[in-house]
C-alpha cells in the first residue's frame, strides 16, 4: 500500500509534538549545540528551534540558517544526556520547509537574487 502524503498540519503536528517531549526532557545544557559540527553556521541553536516550535513562531524557524545546515550527522543524539532526539525534529521540519516550499509561491527576494546561479534565474 503506498505510503500516505503528508500534508503540511500533519507535520506540524508532529513537530510540535516532538518538540514539547523533547523539550519536557531538555536541560538546555547546549551540549547538542556545542557538538555539532555546523554550528558556526547556525543563527539559531537546536533548543531555541523547539522552543519556536512549541510556540507556533513557525516563520522564525523557517527563515533561519539551521535547518538548511543541519547534516543529519545524529552528533546531537549521541551526545544528549538527556536521550533526546534532536535529529527527528529537525527532519520533521526540514520536510515541512520542502512541503512549504513547494506549496508557497513567492517572489525571490533581492538576498535570494545574489545567490541564485544565472542558470536559475532563467527557469
């Protein structure tokens, strides 16, 4: 049986969901932070994305650095102490970011214009 589109509230949901578990059991202790190897090219750090999350600031999360650095590399789940489990938010939501993505129609913004190869911007 084929697996069942998503649709952008089921993601969110589930984002949310995990983020209010994840960030029940987090101490804010930033070791996730500190161990990822992309942090330097994070404007946000993974516990104040739950903390968006779980207020429904949606935009902020989606507008930051993080979610397009994160590596899925799972560092932040092996260094919890607490068993959290970072990566899972952050897939969720870098799939809701794809599902918005493709959904949303925008204009490029002048930023996206500067880094948009001239390839693109001819398609």
């Amino acid at each position: 049986m084929p697996e069942q589109i998503k649709t952008w509230n089921d993601l969110l949901g589930e984002a949310k969901q995990l983020s209010i578990t994840e960030s029940a059991y987090c101490s804010k202790c930033e070791t996730c932070s500190g161990s990822c190897p992309k942090v330097n090219g994070m404007d946000l750090l993974p516990r104040y994305i739950m903390q968006l999350v779980k207020a429904g600031r949606m935009d902020e999360v989606f507008e930051s650095k993080t979610l397009a650095g994160c590596l899925d590399c799972m560092t932040c789940n092996l260094v919890c102490h607490q068993g959290g489990d970072v990566k899972s938010i952050m897939g969720k939501l870098k799939q809701m970011a794809a599902t918005r993505t493709e959904t949303r129609q925008r204009e490029p913004s002048e930023d996206d214009l500067k880094h948009m190869s001239p390839v693109r911007l001819l398609s």
